[in-house]
C-alpha cells in the first residue's frame, strides 16, 4: 500500500499522475492523487530520482496520507451516525446505492397514483441526477454522500442547458422530496437540495382557437386523431383521457360522459353535444376503448399523435403555434392539443356558463387554476362578453329604442289572449285530467315564449 505508477507494457507510462493506493473496510481503493510525475523516473520507486521527480513524490505523498486521514475520520462519522440512529430508531440505516435511487422512489406514498406518463418523466430525471454524480463525482456512490455542492452542481448544470424555469423548478422539487423522504432512512444528515431557491417562473398561457379554426382543424386531421380531436373539443379532456375513454364511461341513453381524470383524479361529468354523439353512434365496438387505435399510439408513441396534429395544424393555416421565451432558449407552444381544453373552456365562461359548472366538466378543485391558466379570451371576445352581461348604461349603450304604438298594442292584444286561454283552462281544469292539462300549460308556455 502507497504510491503508484502506472506504466504501459513496454515500461513507457500510463498516466503522468501519481496514484495512491490504500485499504478501507476490507478492501483496496486505488486513486489518482491529482499531482504530476515530474523529473527523471527512476527504474523502480525504491530507487530515488532527480529534485524535481522527488519533490513530485513528496507531494503524493502528503495527498495520499490526507486522504487516507479523510477517510479514517468519514469511517467514523458513519460508525457514530449508525449507533446514533440504531439507539434512535432501534434498526439499521439502509445505506441506499445511487443507481437504486429510482426503485426506492416508486415506493414512495403519493397522494394521488402516479399517471404512467409522469412517472416515465420522473423516473427520467433521477436518472439524469444520478448520471450527473457518476460523471462529475464518481466516488459518491450512495444517497448519503451527496453534499450540497454536488446538488447546486446538478441544479447548475440543468440551468445551463437551457431549460425551462417550470422544468427546472419540477426536477428541483423531485429531488427535494425524495431526500426529505428517504434521507432519515438512508444516513442523510441534512437535505443537500433543502434551502436551493425555486426560478421565478415567466408562465407563458395556451390561446383558445377561433371557432374558424376549430373547423379547419378538424377538417385536416387524419381518420385516427379526427375523434379524439373532436372529443376534446366537445368535452375539454385532456388528450389522454381522449385516447383512453372507455365505453363505460359513455352513456348514450344518459347523454353524459363521467370520467376520472388522469391528473388530478378528480370526476368530471360532461354533456354529451350532439355532434361527439354523432360521431360515437358511427363507431365499432371493437375494444373496451372508444378509441382503439388512438390508445394504442398513446401507450407507444405519443410523439405520434403530437406529430399528426402539428400536421393537421399546419395544413389548416394555423402558424402562430409558439412564441420566444426569455427565461430559456426552448420556444413555448401557445397552441397546441391542450389549448382545445383552453378553448372549451374561454368559450363556456364567456357564453355565461356558471363557474361551478365549468369546473365539473373540467374536474379542475380550485376556481383559480380555470381563472389563471385556462380562461384566455380574445380582446374582442372578452369585450363582447363584459358588454352582453354588463348594464347598457355602463357600456354605453344606452336605453332601448322603444317600441312603437302599434307594437305596442299588438304585443297587449296577444297578452290579453294568452290570459284568456289560461283563465279558460283554470275554470274548467276540474273536469280535465292531469295530463291534458299539462299539455295544455306547455302549449300556452311556448305561445309566450314566441
């Protein structure tokens, strides 16, 4: 055990670094000490060389002998932590390898199961977290010996790449949670991503389509999107729960679609419009899905549904879809499958749908999530709407024109022969049965309303 030089077969050098070699726990550790090999090499290291080549020697060896002196000291502040926890929670610390962070993970309690999608995307960046420690600090190879400068490290090098604050913020928040989760279990004396602040976000909101729009686009979708794209038009699921409705979920006689969405878990209750009925009746039941062969993509190769509808897209005219951002160089969609969800959504709130009914279709638990992220309607819509709603005095449009004499008097003359048709049907109603004059009260309602 001690210094190290390492040479090719043919007794030229390997590496022009020194390396020490020591014994810990029962096993040998090689290192590059990080010190050039400088001077006239000697035949062997017990032979001594030129000045230059021992002062280089010398230098090895303080780093070696401090090295070893870290190690001794780490050793026994692993051996003090475990007896500090043993006494404190009466079992062993389970000393959690990096490359098993993602299965420990899984195990995890959430609040709500983890959509399939997520946990792909998830599972993705402890990955990425873990390659990061193995390329950059290769010696931490468990979940207890990462230290913060490796996290601010890992958080730096995300935000060097150009990623977005959301993503950012997201990867972030994963892996403050699992350290807060596993770390008590694992050894971890401190969270290494606790205290690391969160980027402010520059969220940039999903534009409704026109209603234009809404027909070009459906008029280019290719036979496999077209239902699923009217599906969200009709009811503002999100794209997989279009691709995943089953015909349980569906009923015709009802005229309802009752869903649970795949994010939230929320139960959303959605009318059946004429036109998704319509396209339901025309379908096969081949499947327990409504919609096959769109599942089937959804579950293989989403980026091909994401492809076909920038397609369907392009070949309807519609190019304003992204806008620059300033917080990272990736561009942000504006218009996207998503933004028919926005659309459903503008437009119900604009046509003075209440709130709360709003929110049973879309399954959203907050009046905030709808207001912030998903009404967005056009200057000339919103202005529109405030007018329809608001009182003409304020709006500026002043009294209604009054009717003329003449409309006048017709409109009294078919008031007073409606009263007349009511007062006949109250003072013989006795000898009439119920459902006649039920009937009868539905004509004389429909002859007002005309």
């Amino acid at each position: 055990m001690g210094l190290e030089i390492q040479k090719k077969k043919d007794g030229s050098l390997k590496s022009n670094w020194w390396y020490g070699r020591f014994e810990m726990d029962g096993r040998n550790h090689c290192i590059n000490l990080g010190v050039e090999i400088k001077g006239r090499i000697p035949k062997t290291l017990r032979k001594q060389g030129d000045t230059a080549f021992e002062c280089s020697r010398t230098l090895a060896g303080a780093k070696l002998k401090e090295l070893q002196s870290e190690a001794r000291n780490t050793k026994t502040a692993k051996h003090h932590l475990q007896e500090l926890y043993e006494i404190k929670a009466g079992e062993d610390i389970a000393l959690i390898p990096l490359k098993e962070l993602e299965a420990h993970w899984e195990v995890i309690p959430s609040k709500r199961k983890r959509a399939t999608q997520q946990t792909k995307r998830q599972k993705a960046s402890i990955r990425q977290f873990r390659e990061f420690i193995e390329a950059n600090f290769p010696a931490a190879t468990l979940m207890s010996q990462i230290t913060r400068r490796m996290a601010l490290g890992w958080m730096k090098d995300i935000n060097d790449k150009g990623m977005s604050a959301t993503s950012y913020n997201v990867k972030l928040s994963l892996l403050r949670g699992i350290f807060e989760q596993l770390g008590p279990e694992a050894g971890v004396i401190a969270n290494p991503f606790a205290g690391i602040p969160y980027r402010a976000l520059n969220t940039v909101h999903r534009q409704p389509f026109t209603q234009e729009e809404l027909n070009q686009i459906l008029n280019h979708c290719d036979p496999i999107l077209r239902p699923v794209v009217l599906t969200a038009m009709c009811t503002a699921m999100r794209r997989g729960d279009c691709c995943r409705l089953k015909w349980e979920s569906v009923d015709m006689e009802g005229g309802f679609v009752t869903v649970k969405t795949s994010k939230t878990g929320e139960v959303a209750e959605i009318p059946l419009f004429p036109a998704l009925r319509s396209e339901l009746e025309h379908l096969p039941r081949v499947s327990e899905f409504v919609f096959p062969e769109a599942e089937e993509m959804y579950r293989t190769n989403i980026h091909g549904l994401s492809w076909r509808f920038k397609k369907a897209l392009k070949n309807a005219g519609i190019t304003d879809t992204v806008v620059e951002r300033e917080d990272t160089r990736m561009k942000a969609s504006v218009k996207d499958f998503h933004s028919l969800r926005t659309t459903w959504i503008t437009m119900a709130l604009s046509a003075g749908v209440p709130m709360e009914l709003v929110r049973r279709v879309t399954g959203h638990s907050t009046v905030d999530v709808v207001l912030k992220h998903y009404f967005r309607p056009g200057k000339e819509a919103f202005k529109t709407a405030l007018e329809t709603a608001m009182p003409k005095m304020l709006t500026g449009g002043g009294e209604e024109a009054p009717e003329t004499e003449a409309e006048d008097q017709k409109s009294d003359d078919s008031n007073q022969e409606l009263l007349k048709k009511i007062r006949g049907l109250l003072e013989f109603g006795e000898d009439l049965e119920k459902d006649a004059i039920l009937r009868r009260l539905a004509e004389i309602e429909k002859e007002l309303a005309a």
